[in-house]
C-alpha cells in the first residue's frame, strides 16, 4: 500500500468520524426530548437523562390534550394557520420579487437589489418593535394578521429565487412565449414558474419552518391566548411551571407538547423532500 493510499485512507475515516460526530451533536437534543416525553415529573428529574425510564407517554399526551379545556389544540391550529399562509404567501411574493430582478429590466433595479441585499443582513429581531408601532397605527395588533402580514416579507427567498431564475429560465425560452402573444404575468405562470419549482419547494419550506418557530413577533403582537402559536403557548406554561403554585406538574405536559410541535415540520420535509431533490439534480446537471 502506497503512503498516497494510506493517506487517503486516513482523510477518509477522519471525515467519516468527523460526519458521525456532528450527526451525533446535532440529533442529541432530538433524542433528550424523545425519551424526556415518555416520563413524568419524577422520571424527568430523577432518572438518567438520555435513556427511557418508566414510560407514560400516551399518559403525557393526554395530559397536554387535556390541560386548559384542549387550548394547546388552538395553540396548534393557530401555528398551522401562520405557518401555511405565511409560507405560501412569501413564497409567492418571492417568486415575483425574484423572477422581476432576474429577467425584467425596470429603472432602480439595481439599487433596490442592493437594498434587498442589506435587509438579508438585518436580524428579524431588529424589526420587531418598529412592525409593532407600525401594527400598531393600522389597528393590527393582537390579530392573526400583526404575525402573517409582516412574515410575508423574505428577502432571503427573494435574493434565492432570484439567482435559481437567473441560471435554471432561459431567455430565449420567455421571448418565444411573448412572441407567441402571451402576456408577461402569463410568461411567469406557464412557463418561469413551472421551472422554478424546485426553489419554491425551498423557499416555502424555510418559511414555514422560520413562521412555526417564531416566537418574538407573537410574543410581542398577541396578548389574547386564543391567538397564541404553540411556541408562545408552551412559554406561558412553562412561565407557570418556573414560578411554583403547584406548576412543576407541568414540565412532563411541557415536554411532550414540545414533541409534538415538532412532528408536523418532520412531515412537512419527508413530504416536500422530492422536490428539494429534484432541485438539486437539476443544478448539478446545469
């Protein structure tokens, strides 16, 4: 065996150590929560951390069912609704926003991609309290819409499906489609959008992801509990779990709902993960 192969051969086992560590690092905390949703209060502060003690699952299931008259329910259904509406509604903002800065000339496109550019750098965080104010002067606040109007707003996913347009819809094909007499809004539905699909599938599913994991907007735009998505639902449990009166009974009810806030992102991704996929074949083929 030549010191080439040897060497190659340790580069390989050392990056697939390496992989498995991170593998490892990043499903932890998935695992902690696994095994921490099937045990109740004792099992949580009294058994080993990582692995199964007595299992009360379906009992802690239940349990969150159940608590406040089935509110985490509402908490989930109102996650859904924000996370739906506002995943296809920026997706679909994104689409135009990208699809005009990749194949349209129009005065200031420059300028404003630039603009679009230092938004992608500002932290969400940074916004919240000036859309607060500005919710807040169109009577918004405490409102379904205080958490989907501003979330409609991605300039990542337009700064992505910009570039995914630029290199995957071919010039030539749009200008056959406007000689043949279509129009430009009909030029992006039949033939840019079907071609963008792959990045669509991407840009949608991080919004989702970033709109049911939100937590500051809502926590900031909702006072009414009815209204609340699971991540600020599950803070004002644990809020009543941290300050005593009989709440420690809770952290079991806590963990298992955070399980289960979880399960619908894991089918989101299993569901959409073709497409995402297809996506990334297309652009190694290009």
């Amino acid at each position: 065996m030549t010191s080439t192969t040897r060497e190659s051969r340790t580069g390989s086992v050392a990056a697939h150590l390496l992989m498995g560590l991170m593998a490892i690092y990043f499903l932890l905390p998935f695992w902690w929560l696994l095994v921490a949703a099937t045990k109740d209060n004792d099992g949580l502060f009294g058994s080993n951390p990582l692995w199964f003690a007595d299992v009360h699952l379906i009992d802690n299931l239940k349990l969150v069912f159940s608590q406040e008259d089935g509110i985490y329910l509402t908490w989930l259904r109102n996650s859904a609704l924000y996370a739906v509406v506002s995943g296809v509604g920026a997706t679909l903002v994104s689409a135009l926003a990208g699809y005009a800065f990749a194949k349209l000339r129009f005065p200031g496109r420059t300028a404003l991609f630039g603009l679009l550019l230092g938004l992608i750098m500002v932290p969400a965080t940074a916004l919240v309290l000036p859309t607060y104010l500005l919710m807040s002067q169109l009577d918004l606040v405490d409102s379904i819409w205080a958490v989907i109007l501003p979330s409609l707003l991605n300039p990542f996913g337009v700064y992505l499906l910009r570039v995914y347009t630029h290199d995957s819809v071919p010039d030539e094909m749009l200008e056959a489609a406007r000689i043949d007499g279509a129009g430009e809004f009909r030029v992006f539905r039949s033939v840019a959008l079907p071609a963008m699909r792959p990045a669509l599938v991407t840009v949608l599913l991080f919004t989702m992801v970033a709109s049911w994991n939100n937590f500051f907007l809502p926590l900031v735009m909702l006072s009414d509990n009815q209204l609340f998505p699971l991540t600020v639902g599950l803070r004002t449990w644990y809020m009543s779990a941290t300050i005593g009166n009989g709440g420690a009974a809770l952290f079991n009810v806590i963990v298992a709902g955070s399980l289960v806030a979880i399960v619908p992102l894991i089918i989101a991704f299993l569901m959409l993960q073709r497409y995402w996929r297809g996506g990334l074949t297309i652009g190694a083929v290009k």
